[in-house]
C-alpha cells in the first residue's frame, strides 16, 4: 500500500516561494508546468551529502513537512531522496500521474556490479495517454535541468539540456543505461531495471535508510564530500576527497561551455567559500570521519 501524503496549501505556497515563484501562480497538469517547476527547484535548491560524512551520520526525516523546510525554508540542501520526494509530492499534489524508479548508481571506471543495492532513484510522470518524461533533480552533481521526454520503445534520441549537459539512454536484456556525454565520451552513471518497475515510498525509505549501512564502498558515501549549485548559466560544483592523504579539495565552475577549477588548500578555505555561494555551514572538521573511519 502506497504511503499517502497530503500537501496542504499552505505547504504549497511555501514551496513555491521557495523555489521563486508567486505563491498565487496557476499551475496545471501540462508539460509546461512540469518544465517549469523541475528548473525552477532545481536552480533555487542544492545538493549537498555532509550527512553521510558525519562520525555520527544516521539518516534524518524523510517526512514532507521535514524536507520543505529544509530545502525551501532553511534552504540548506539535502541528498537526492530528499530532492527527489520533494519534488515527487509536490507534483501528486498538482495532479500529475508520477512514479518512482529505483537506481543502481555505477562507480566511475568501474563495471556493472550486480550485486550493488539501490542507491538512487528518479521520477517518471505521464501525461495523457503516451508522453512520458523522465526527472531527475537530485543526482548529485549531474542533475537534470530539464525533464526529459523518454520513449523506452525507441532510445535513439539524445538529450542536450545545456552546454555541457547531454545525455542519452541504452539498454541490454534486463537494464536500461542512463549515460553522459564527457569528453566525447559516453559515461553510464546508473542502471535501472527494464522493464520498468516502479517502488513504493517505503521501498525509497529503507533504500535511503540502507545508504548508511551496507558494506559494499560507496564514493558519495566513503570519499566524495560533494555540493553542487546550479545556476541559469551553468552549475558551481565543491568536492573534497575525504579518504585522499593529501588534501584533495576544489571548485569547478560551469558558465555555458567554460570551465573554471580552483583548488583549496584546507578544508576551512572550503567551508568559507560554501559559506560564500551557498550560505551554508559545512559542520566542523572534527565531526567528520577521519581516513580511518
């Protein structure tokens, strides 16, 4: 039995302001709207994975009442179930027929792992009989700023968002591939069950529940200490690669087909510059695991 969720309207006015629109907009179930709002989130929240990084890290609230606050009101940013169920009961409420799809989130450089949980997931929203279209606003820091309108029956089209943001899908006998255009390189970066197969909220719940415990090593979880702004010129992306001996932090930013890297020095230069373009406090060095953690 699907977790019901209901939005009030006064949470509503809440998310629209904070993603930065008039809290007496009309929207309605269309392809506009859906457009509309996936930008719009996903330009006025961030990603952020501290959480995962903490010596105590547990998970929080996946409640909706928790992740409003926390990703429009307090504006801290959060991890993709957070973005993602967002999003997903914001567009219940509208009236769009929306699903979730777990993900089996692909090391970099590493094969398919079969034995590798899911770590992720995105959602998929129909509209009328035949359009339907795949959102993922929380992928770290290869979100997508735009829906994509998907048909599973024919995946020869490629997706080209922005500059620097392309993307297509393929397939093999039990998975579909979601890959990104590098360097003139295509790069898998989640698989996902074919034919498709939707999961409950509980089934997102314990998946995120589960990214804090299971034993295989997980980059976002054990090394990448990740934030990723986008912005209406390109995204501002902050790594530090915690399990590096020597200090391995810095910044890229995207403005169109440009790309900027500077480098930290120690993690203070980093939180002070997140404090800078996020205003948001990265917590104290000394509550973050150490290499031996």
């Amino acid at each position: 039995m699907q977790k019901q969720i209901k939005v009030s309207q006064e949470d509503f006015k809440t998310y629209l302001k904070g993603i930065g629109l008039p809290t007496d907009i009309k929207l309605s179930v269309s392809v506009e709207t859906l457009y509309l709002l996936a930008n719009k989130q996903l330009i006025y929240t961030f990603y952020q994975n501290t959480v995962l990084h903490l010596k105590d890290s547990k998970p929080i609230s996946l409640e909706f009442s928790d992740i409003l606050q926390r990703l429009c009101v307090q504006k801290i940013g959060g991890l993709c179930y957070e973005h993602e169920l967002l999003f997903y009961y914001i567009l219940k409420h509208i009236g769009f027929n929306v699903e979730l799809i777990q993900c089996f989130v692909q090391e970099a450089g590493c094969p398919y792992d079969p034995e590798f949980p899911t770590t992720h997931a995105f959602l998929y929203v129909t509209i009328g009989d035949d359009e339907t279209y795949l959102i993922d606003p929380g992928f770290g820091t290869r979100s997508l700023r735009f829906p994509m309108k998907v048909n599973f029956k024919d995946l020869d089209a490629t997706y080209n968002l922005f500059p620097l943001e392309h993307y297509r899908f393929t397939e093999n006998e039990s998975h579909y591939q979601f890959q990104h255009l590098i360097d003139d390189k295509w790069v898998t970066y989640y698989h996902f069950f074919k034919p498709l197969k939707y999961a409950t909220i509980e089934e997102i719940h314990n998946d995120y529940h589960y990214l804090f415990t299971y034993e295989k090593f997980s980059g976002v979880r054990d090394n990448r200490f990740q934030l990723c702004k986008y912005t209406e010129q390109g995204k501002i992306q902050f790594f530090w690669f915690r399990i590096e001996k020597k200090f391995t932090s810095f910044k890229k930013i995207f403005k169109f087909d440009e790309v900027k890297k500077i480098e930290y020095k120690s993690y203070e230069e980093l939180k002070d510059d997140i404090k800078k373009e996020l205003g948001f406090d990265l917590p104290e060095f000394h509550l973050v695991k150490s290499n031996e953690n």
